[in-house]
C-alpha cells in the first residue's frame, strides 16, 4: 500500500473514477478461485540435489497457488465522484459502516465507492484516530466556491523523497502558535505515514443536528437491522403480546448479560468474578424448591468518597407488591470520608455525626430478607450490588429493560424514564442531591409499567442491531474455523467489551487498554484469528485538548469534551502517550504524541498481511468550541425555566427581599448570534476524515 509517483504503479490506493468511467457497470467482474484437487498424498516431495529433500506440505502448497492466483486481481478502493456530488452531504459514519459491512459480511455494496475484486480481500482492520485534521496533516483546505464540491476526495500530495527538514522543537515554536493547536502539530511533522500510505483523503460528516454532535462510535457499532431480522422480530413482540405475561421473572438478566454490565455473579453461576472476604453471597436456589412467586425488592443506595474508595453511606429497600419501604438506613463508612458527594448522595456530615449502623450490620440484615430465589430490581444495579458487597444471581435492571432513545449500548438515565414513562420528575432536589427511597420507588413503578403494558412498552423500536450480531449472522466467504461469521476483535480504551454491542448473540474478542501503546499491542496480539478487527488511538485527541482525562477504566471516554481546556487537564492527558515528555508541557505532549501516533502506524501498517483493507477515520473535528456553547446554551435554559418556576412571586416582593434587582446581570444571557455560533460550530465540529486503502 506505499505510494509512488507513478499512478499505474500504486494499484492498491482508492482511485477516482471519472465520468466517463463511472459509466461501466459498477459490479467489477470477479471469478471464483476453485481449490486444488486432493489427492492421496499429505505431501509431495521436491528434489533439491542429489543427497537433500526438501518436503513441503500439499496446504502450504495449494496457498501459494491461491495466493499467486488473488495476486493476479489484487483488491482496491475506488471513489465514485458522480455519486459523491449527488449527496447533499460528505459522507457520513453510517456510510463508513455499511462499507464495512459489504466488506465483511457481503451486504449491498455502497453507491460513493467501489471496491474493485472485494472476494479477494482477506481481512478488514479499521482505526478510529480522532485529531487528524486536514491542518495536522498539512493537507489542502476544502473549497468554499460555489462551484466546486466540498465533499469529494482530497488528492493528498505525495511525500518528498529528499530528507525532511529538520522539524522544530517545541521551545521554537513562534510564539503566536499555541503549543497544543493543530498548527504546532503540523510544525512538528504531521503523521506523514499518511502520506506515504495513502492517495486521498475524503471528507465525512458525524451524525448530529444542528445544535449537537452524536456518537460517532455509536453510530459506527449499530446498524439497521436486515429485512428478515425485522421480520423475525416483529414476530416475537406479536407472540409477547398475546401472551399477557405478568411475571417479572420474565426480565430477568441472563447471565452473559449480568457478565457484560459488569455484575458481581456469584461463583456457582460463573466463574468471573474473585469474591473478596467481606463479600457475602446469594446461596444457590434448591432444586425442589416451591412454585410460588418469588419475593422482589427494589434497592437503591447512595455512596460518598472515602480515603478507600467509595463507600455506602445509605440503602433503601422497597417491597414490590406493595411498595412499602421495609428498610432504609444510613451507614457508616468503615475509612475517613474525604467527600459525601452531597449534590448526588444528599448525604451530609450531620446526617452521618450520630449514625453507628455499619456495612456489616446491613448484610446481616439482608441474610435474613434476601431468599435463593429472590428478585432484586435497581437502575443500574450492579452499582448498588458492590456498594452492598452483594452477589445475587436474580436481578432487574430497568437500565437494560428500558431503551435509550438513541439505542444500545447507550443506558438510559433513570430521571429521564421516571419523567417520560411516568409521566413525573425525580432527583430535581438540586444541590440537596437524590433521594433513594425515591429512586427506588421510581424502579417500582417503571417494572409495574411494563408488566401493565406489555414487553413493547418502553422500547425505541428503531430496528438497530450491533453491526456484530450482523456479522455473526452473515454467511460471509471471511469465517473463522467453526464457521459462521467473520471473528471480530475490538480494542479500545477502558472496557469496550460493555460499549461496542458485544454479546452472547454478538460475540467478540475486546482487549481493555488504558493508552494507545496497548492499543497496538491488542492489535498486533489479535490480528492473526480474526477477519475484522476495530481499534482507536486517542494519543493525538489527548494532547490536542479534545479529550478531558477518563477516570477510571470502566468510564466511559467522552467523545465530546467537557467544557475544560485547563492545564491541569492538559497535565493529566499526557499520561495517554507511551513515552513521558522530557518537559511537563503542553508542547512537549503534542510533539511526542504526533510522533508516537505516526510510529505506531507504522508498526500496525507492516504487521498486516497482503490483501487486508486498511481504513483509518478521524470521526471528527476539534469540539471544544461546540461544547463551550452547548454548555452556555444549557446554562441559560436551566436558568430561564428557573425563572418561569418562580413567576409566582410578585416582583414587588422580590425586589423588597433583594433590596436591589441585579438578577439581570448575574444570569446567563444567549442571543440569536449565539445559535447562529453554535450552529457554526457543530458544522466545524462534525468534519472528519476517511482514509482507504489495501496492504499490497
């Protein structure tokens, strides 16, 4: 996939088809390689001299023959200009993934470009590197006129075979470049594997509105589900319907979904969980156990910092049928608090001053409400299990019962269910923080809902499914040695096995990584047994500013960047670049990251094995502009309902209490150049990159 000056000797970069060329038929003729004959011998010997005997094995053999054969029409990526300019837009995410969709599991292929002999290509790896922008990478600005197309493909020009210059450090940057900004970046050398690797650039757009940026990664991981699991679905919501089902034990989690949300199973169910000593565990239900319902509680607990950790500092625990509370306690936490975490827990220094119930007295308290066969019901509740160093195998979540409006694996708030299915407003305490008797009767309410309703209700019915089920199911030519679909592996930063769809009916391998170094070493680790493998290096988003630092492995790294572009957190990125700067500064973190992303290209481009497409997606642009407005934009909102909240006081009492009216000055203030702003800013923010090409 190395380019050269001579267009004809770079088969393996996408093309541009032309107008004239674009009217051939786009279904390039392929044939099909038939495999040698077996014969009786499992090796055939070939003389090398008169002493020595070289012995190769008849499968080495017949590989060779199909790969002189696949060689002979190798694969390539073609851009369709025509169609390209028929779109309103650049071509968006879910564009990017019905083309990985065609490549790995043989659905229709995409009408803006044409992969030319797709059979032959033998693996799929796909990267997604937010930060490269055209400005990093040097590359020629889009066209504003009128009469040109801003969303067809960028000739990317070809590197220099004389030396580079000698790149500057980041001490001699002229001092009207910010050390951090795509500029400085550019400066210190770019990615120029980009360049060496690949013809053109062309341009995406990331799912949104005009006011926000969606999910670039989870527009990627889902797609439309096919004609005939649309089908098969609407069947089984027809035959739940008319059954009338009204036992809860129907919502009960499977085990491989207890597994994915990361759930404490107890031991005799799984064996994926270490049980520390202070944990206690559900004991397994009897085989003759009796028939009558089971008992079902719905339990929420709030938790504050301490020196160790976080901690429980409150459970509630309501009865179902009746919805009576039967326990609700504050507990001590065993180490120092050093925060209660108050805007979220409500708890507060008074409240814990006389209290002397420990965790210890609330599992023994549990031991005795707490059957084998019992039903626990939370949002979210394998938070609440290790808040009560609980293991139970019998457990609701009205997070997974619940859709996102946006689907899976986006996890619904429970503020946002309690308000939309029931029609009225929790956890509005504000600083004063949530109240679990609340929350917990909220969960109480949603399960009556739903078994009142039926197994539709609560439910966005998109028809979107992990493009992994599709690939499992597909019968593409790419499958792993058991059959079925092509093996996919993901690796990603913190715990992409729960993010990306994975499942029981979407399996696949996911390698958890903390920086992009591991990242590339995941890849390099699973690249050989599986057929499609997805990866992200955030180094260079990191070091840019995009990012603010993750905490933790299991959170979830924001695409979209709080409002925070500070020091401290330009401190903290630097932490994500696998070599540590020789100088704490912003600059030093960009220069290394720039260098350490274009290696590590390098590294992953040489491991692949011919004939494997190679994509990289930068996502997106810088968001930080979009997210400082988006922030402001909602400041002013939160502040302007306040205010409607409170149009009962009479301004007279108002200003007698205040003595004088300043509100005015103090409150946010957003303008109709504000949403012109902000609308400006979401365009800019949505732009990205793609990449394509085939390794030779």
């Amino acid at each position: 996939m190395k380019r050269s000056s001579s267009p004809s000797s770079s088969p393996n970069t996408p093309q541009v088809l032309t107008k004239r060329q674009r009217k051939t038929p786009l279904v390039s003729e392929t044939k099909t390689i038939p495999e040698a004959e077996e014969s009786g011998d499992d090796q055939v010997g070939v003389v090398v001299d008169a002493q020595w005997e070289r012995v190769e094995k008849r499968k080495a053999k017949k590989k060779k023959k199909l790969d002189t054969k696949l060689d002979v029409n190798p694969p390539r990526f073609l851009y369709s200009n025509p169609e390209i300019k028929k779109r309103k837009e650049a071509v968006g995410i879910s564009d990017v993934r019905d083309l990985v969709l065609h490549i790995i599991a043989d659905t229709p292929p995409p009408s803006w470009i044409r992969v030319q002999n797709q059979p032959n290509i033998q693996k799929l790896v796909v990267l997604l590197v937010p930060g490269l922008t055209s400005t990093v990478l040097s590359l020629p600005p889009l066209p504003t006129s009128a009469t040109e197309n801003p969303n067809l493909p960028i000739p990317i020009p070809l590197p220099s075979d004389s030396p580079p210059s000698t790149q500057p450090a980041p001490s001699d940057l002229p001092s009207s470049i910010d050390p951090r900004s795509e500029e400085a970046a550019a400066l210190y050398g770019g990615v120029p594997f980009i360049a060496r690797t690949f013809s053109h650039a062309c341009p995406t757009f990331a799912p949104g509105d005009t006011i926000r940026m969606h999910s670039v990664l989870n527009t990627f991981f889902q797609a439309p589900v096919s004609g005939e699991e649309k089908k098969r679905r609407l069947q089984e919501r027809i035959a739940a319907e008319r059954t009338g089902n009204k036992d809860p034990s129907q919502y009960l989690l499977t085990v491989e979904q207890m597994i994915e949300n990361d759930y404490p199973i107890p031991s005799y169910l799984a064996d994926v969980f270490e049980k520390p000593d202070s944990w206690i565990e559900t004991p397994q239900v009897a085989p003759n156990a009796g028939s009558s319902p089971p008992p079902l509680y719905a339990i929420d607990c709030e938790m504050c910092l301490t020196e160790e950790g976080k901690a429980l500092t409150r459970v509630c625990i309501i009865e179902f049928v009746t919805s009576k509370v039967v326990f609700d306690k504050l507990v001590k936490p065993p180490s120092p608090i050093t925060d209660y975490l108050t805007r979220f827990s409500g708890i507060t220094e008074a409240a814990l001053e006389d209290v002397t119930t420990t965790l210890a007295d609330v599992q023994d308290y549990l031991r005795t409400l707490i059957t084998p066969s019992t039903i626990l019901l939370g949002h979210s509740l394998e938070s609440d299990l290790r808040a009560l160093q609980l293991s139970h195998p019998h457990c609701i979540d009205t997070a997974l019962l619940f859709h996102h409006p946006r689907g899976r694996p986006l996890k619904p708030g429970l503020a946002w269910l309690t308000r939309r299915w029931l029609g009225r407003t929790i956890q509005d305490r504000g600083p004063g923080g949530h109240d679990p008797e609340e929350d917990a009767r909220a969960c109480v309410d949603l399960l009556k809902a739903k078994l009142k309703n039926g197994p539709g209700y609560g439910e966005f019915r998109t028809d979107y499914e992990p493009i992994i089920a599709r690939i499992t199911r597909s019968h593409s030519r790419l499958r792993g040695p058991g059959g079925g679909g092509a093996r996919v592996a993901i690796v990603d930063h913190g715990n992409p096995g729960v993010w990306h769809g994975t499942s029981a009916a979407a399996p696949a391998t996911t390698v958890s990584c903390t920086n992009d170094a591991e990242v590339v070493d995941g890849v390099l680790r699973v690249l050989d047994a599986h057929e499609f493998v997805f990866a992200r290096l955030m180094g260079l988003a990191d070091a840019l500013g995009w990012v603010t630092p993750k905490v933790g492995v299991d959170a979830i790294p924001p695409e979209v960047p709080d409002n925070s572009s500070s020091a401290a957190a330009a401190a903290e990125n630097a932490n994500h670049t696998n070599t540590p700067p020789p100088l704490s500064s912003p600059g030093n973190v960009l220069f290394n990251a720039v260098k350490d992303l274009n290696a590590h290209l390098t590294t992953l481009h040489a491991a692949l094995s011919p004939r494997t497409a190679f994509l990289i997606l930068s996502g997106h642009s810088d968001p930080r502009s979009m997210s400082a407005l988006a922030a402001r934009r909602a400041e002013y909102q939160t502040a302007n309902q306040k205010n409607q909240n409170s149009s009962s006081l009479s301004s007279t009492a108002t200003a007698t209490a205040a003595g004088t009216d300043d509100s005015s000055a103090q409150s946010p203030r957003w303008s109709t150049a504000d949403d012109r702003a902000l609308e400006e800013a979401v365009i800019r923010a949505r732009m990205g990159l793609l990449f394509v090409g085939i390794k030779a």
